[in-house]
C-alpha cells in the first residue's frame, strides 16, 4: 500500500513539473518574440532622424505661447 501511495505521488509531482515547465516555455517563447516599439525606441539612428524630421516640421514656430511668457 505504502509503495502504491510512493508511486502515486510521484507520478503527481512529475505531471506539475511538467504542466510547471510548459508554462515558463511559453512565457520564455513570448519574450522572445520581437517587439517592434522597443525596437524602434531603442535604435539611435531612428531616434535622431525622427527627433531631426520633428525640428524640421517646428521650424518657424514659436518655441513658446504668449500666456508662457514673461513673470509670474
């Protein structure tokens, strides 16, 4: 009896394990997978080119409101 007990929850702590480890691979698969905002917001060259196309179209603006300007 003892020995089927053994058996039984051995077998029940590898079935956990295993349901265990299908979930961190699809999380690990998930993180894996690319995220395009992180890659934009990270390469340098697309942030100075957009940065420089932003000063571009601002040009000519005034860099502040007249309610911004001057004390208090």
């Amino acid at each position: 009896m003892n020995s089927v007990r053994f058996v039984w929850g051995l077998f029940l702590a590898l079935a956990v394990g295993f349901v265990l480890m299908a979930g961190v691979q699809g999380a690990a698969q998930a993180a894996e997978e690319e995220n395009h905002c992180f890659t934009c917001h990270t390469n340098a060259r697309k942030l100075i080119q957009i940065t420089r196309e932003i000063a571009e179209a601002d040009k000519g603006k005034k860099a502040a409101s007249a309610e911004s300007e001057g004390e208090g």
